[in-house]
C-alpha cells in the first residue's frame, strides 16, 4: 500500500498526544497502526514513524506520517537526521505554496 493521503485529527491536541507536547518525532516498531494517521491502512501498519510539521507561526501543526508492513522497518533506536531534513524541505515547500511567513 502506498500513497499520499490527507486527514483530519479528530480533536485539538492530537497531535501532542501522539508525539508528545514537546517532541518532534515518534518512531515506533511492533505495534498496530493508528486509524487517526493511516486510515482505512491502518490494519497494515506494523511500525511507524510521525514527524511534526510546523509549516508557520500562523497555522496548526501538521504530520509527516510513515507507516511499514515489517514491524522493524521505524523504531525508537533510530536515528532521525533525515527525517527531520524532509519535515524542513516540507515545511517549507508549503509555507511558500501558501505564501505563508514563517
């Protein structure tokens, strides 16, 4: 399964309570994945990874999401160098899609 998709957090403070109010990622290995984040894939996802996009000061954070099969494809040993210079490259892809400032 692969793909982009978009969805709408249920609730304020989603996303701090799946990261952490004061983390920018989550890797986890074994576990099942969340319909919140992967919807009708969620079944499949086996290990994951949600990195939190802060595209502007103006505007609610967001979720890079990735989600594996193999149930130690993402886990917290990881390191995370890449991921956060993809969250950048994104946050400002859209910030000057939107024309948003920073």
């Amino acid at each position: 399964v692969t793909g982009v998709q978009t969805c709408a957090l249920p609730i304020s403070g989603a996303i701090d309570a799946a990261i952490g109010p004061d983390k920018h990622a989550r890797l986890r290995s074994h576990i099942a994945g969340e319909e919140a984040f992967f919807g009708d894939i969620a079944r499949f996802v086996k290990s994951d990874v949600l990195m939190r996009l802060r595209v502007s000061s103006g505007s609610p954070d967001g979720v890079m999401c990735f989600g594996s099969r193999d149930p130690e494809s993402f886990g917290p040993e990881q390191s995370t160098e890449l991921l956060f210079f993809l969250a950048k490259v994104l946050e400002n892809t859209i910030r000057a899609w939107l024309d948003l400032p920073e």
